[in-house]
C-alpha cells in the first residue's frame, strides 16, 4: 500500500479527494491530510508519503515552499500541484521542484483516477528496477572479487585465455595508470602460523584496499600481487610513500596473523605491459628483503642503492620466480578446467530444461559473454551446440528404448515442439526420429 498525503488548508477539499481516491482505487492508499505547509513538511519527514498532492495557496509557507523542503527529503517522491487558479505562472515555477501533474480545482473523479493510476505504475516500475539494482549489485559484490583477480592474473601472466585487460579494467573502473607493483613473499617453508593462509590473504587485501585504490591477486605459490595506485599526480615517483606502504603491510600481517613476510616493489608503470615489468621488479625485490617486514624498492636494486648490491645485479634466487610463474599458468589451467567441468555436469543435470547460457554461466559465477567464449576455446563448440547434443544423445537413448511415443521423447529431452525437435535431431543424426527408430528396432 502506497502513502499519499494531501496537503489543502481546506477540510472539504481533502475529505473530497480522500473519497475520489477510496472510491476509485480502493485498498491502494493510505491516505494522510495536512492543513497547511508546516504540517505538511512534518508529516512528509515523519511518514515518507510517495505521492504528495499539494495546494498552491495555503496559510503560512505556501504550496511551493513546502514542495522545495519535501523534495529535498523525498526526492523519489511524485509531486501533484492543486490549486483553484488555473495559472501556467505556478506550474512553470513548480517544474524545477520536480511536479509531475497540474490539477485545476474541482477536479474531476475520472482525472484524479487516471492520474494516481500512472503514478502506481511508476512507482511500481521505479521498485521493480531497484530491485533489479539490488540484485546486480548484490552479484556484482560477488562477483568483483573474481574479476579483480582475474584482471590482476592477467597483468601478472600474458595470455590468459584471451581475455580482454581493457574491458575488465573499464568494468572495476581500474585505468591502468600510475600504479606500482608490490609483492608480498611468504617463506616457503610455511612455519606453523597462528593463521590459515585464507586469513592471511583477507589481512593483506583489507590493509591495501584500505590505503588506496588497488587490485590484489589470489595467493600463488608463495607470494601475491598488489597493483596499488599512486595517490595523485602530485605525488611525483611515490618512492618514500611506497616502501613506507610496504613496511606497514608486513608490521600489520606480523601484528595480525604472525606470519612474516618480504615486500618487494616494482617501478611506476602504466598499461598492462608496463604493469606486468613492474611485477617482474616486484618478484626479483621481494626475493632480496629478508629481514622480518623488509621492504625492496627495485629502482634502489637497479641503481645499486641496496646495502652489498651492485649496480645491475639482482638475487641468484631466479628459481622462485620461474617456479611462481609455472604454479600460475598451472592453476589458471586447473580453475579453467574446473570451471568446464562443472558447467558441462550442470547441462547434463538441467539439459532437459529450459535451460539458458545466462543460467549456466551464473552457476560457475562467470560473465556470459565471456564464459562463451572460454567455453568454445576449451570444449570446442559453442554451449548450444554442446546442450544439443546432450538432449539428441538422450532422445536416440528412449527411442531406442521404445517406451515413449516420439511427442514423449521430445518433451522428455526438453523440446516444447515436436516438429522442432524432429528437424534438429534429423540435422544432427542425418535422419528423422521415425526413421531412426526404424533403423535402431
């Protein structure tokens, strides 16, 4: 039920609409009455009505007054101007307010209907889309954490199954400019922490995204990336700022979870080339800072800053970083391949319903358009050819069990028409149902 507040300083003139408003939309409005502006702001702040029919000339603050405070407080609010004047001065001064109707005084019962009956159906539309929105943004929480991975993998590996950077860097509104790598190593060893390396994952990712605007990777192998964005351009190269980041990061992780850890960070880069050197940097500095939360600012490496280091040199310790490498394209092809498979077992599961490919890259929490194409890259057709022949495999199976009659058999492999499903298994098979049956007695 909708609230609609009528605001006239006339008790005639309220009791009358309330009547037109009960009599032709019963049960859709509760109805609230207001005797001037004052009143009408107070119950407007107390009660949240969705429609406001407010007279022009009321005692005290006028009509449009009171719309300018109850808009301010309301802004979704539909506004309905009343008045005995049939003045265009009034309605043009009220467009700005946001006024969506003029209603002349007496107005008629079939107008008054006709209007609130629009105004429903706004309202209803407007709930509609918000609860549309709500839903988007509740998979979209789901789903950023995924995506923020998977761009942050793509900087850190070439060629990750074709993907798009540009596109997902647009869709998290992450331009790729002005960041710098850091990399969090882990000793190898793993010497029995207070905590899980989940816990550890969730302490890192809180304190760099509570520092600035960042993308951080899942845990491979032994460390994790973080491409943390400088703060302004005005922070010029952001060396000093950066390894203070970096010995905060690791005094927090020690703090927190008892883990000790090694930062490594990268050079000041932009675009995806320049983001994945920076890692590079990252894994080579982060090798090089083993004191408990040491931190290893590359461009120090490579001008020969580093206490004992040469200009040029960097750790013989390259095996930690091939082998990083390898865990990734090892576990992008692992979480791939688990992704196939769990998509083609729900087919197999579901192919007998009306079965969409929205609905089965929801199930592997994949974006459609892109869970198409890993799906054709990796299964070798696309997801309605596969779900066709699942459903035509299925449909030779009864046939030739000869217990349904073919209608049966279509409707049982999830086809609604029996003449569609009759040219798509004769396109599939070579021939007709009938004649398969014929041949396969």
């Amino acid at each position: 039920m909708y609230r609609l507040l009528i605001a006239d300083d006339e008790a005639l003139e309220r009791e009358g609409l309330e009547w037109i408003v009960r009599r032709m939309l019963p049960d859709t409005f509760e109805i609230l009455h207001a005797e001037n502006g004052r009143q009408a702001i107070e119950l407007a702040d107390e009660r949240r009505p969705h429609i406001v029919f407010m007279d022009v000339q009321m005692p005290g603050i006028q009509g449009l007054d009171a719309l300018k405070e109850i808009r301010a407080m309301l802004p979704e609010a539909k506004f309905v101007l009343v008045t005995a004047y049939d003045s265009f001065a009034y309605a043009k001064e009220a467009i700005p307010l946001g006024v969506r109707d003029y209603i002349v005084k007496p107005a008629g019962r079939e107008q008054i209907a006709a209007l609130l009956n629009k105004l429903v159906e706004e309202l209803e539309k407007e709930k509609g889309r918000r609860a549309e929105q709500l839903e988007l943004k509740n998979r979209v929480s789901t789903l950023q954490p995924l995506v923020e991975n998977e761009l942050a993998l793509m900087l850190m590996v070439d060629q990750v199954l074709d993907a798009d950077i540009g596109q997902l860097s647009e869709w998290l509104d992450f331009p790729l400019e002005d960041c710098r790598c850091f990399v969090a190593a882990f000793p190898s060893h793993e010497p029995a922490p207070a905590t899980d390396r989940r816990t550890l994952f969730e302490t890192i990712r809180r304190f760099a995204k509570s520092n600035g605007q960042c993308l951080v990777s899942s845990i491979l192998e032994h460390h994790l990336a973080i491409f943390l964005k400088r703060p302004s351009p005005q922070a010029g190269e952001w060396k000093e700022e950066a390894v203070r980041f970096a010995q905060r990061l690791g005094e927090t992780v020690r703090a927190q979870t008892g883990w000790d850890i090694s930062v490594g960070i990268g050079s000041l880069s932009s675009g995806a080339e320049g983001l994945r050197n920076s890692y590079f940097e990252a894994v080579f500095a982060s090798t090089l800072s083993r004191k408990e939360g040491g931190a290893s600012l590359f461009d120090d490496l490579r001008q020969g800053k580093a206490e004992g280091l040469p200009p040029g040199s960097f750790s013989e310790d390259r095996g930690y970083v091939l082998s990083a490498l390898i865990r990734i394209r090892e576990m992008r092809e692992e979480q791939t391949s688990s992704v196939i498979d769990r998509s083609k077992a729900y087919i197999k599961q579901r192919f007998a319903e009306e079965l969409s490919l929205e609905e089965v890259a929801n199930h592997v929490h994949l974006n459609p358009f892109y869970f198409s194409k890993v799906f054709k890259q990796h299964v070798g057709e696309t997801f309605i050819d596969f779900l066709t022949g699942v459903r035509i495999d299925r449909a030779k199976q009864l046939i030739e069990e000869d217990r349904l009659s073919f209608k049966e058999v279509c409707y049982e492999v999830g086809y609604k028409d029996p003449n569609y499903f009759s040219r798509v298994f004769k396109k599939v098979t070579g021939v007709a149902p009938s004649e398969y049956r014929v041949r396969n007695p």
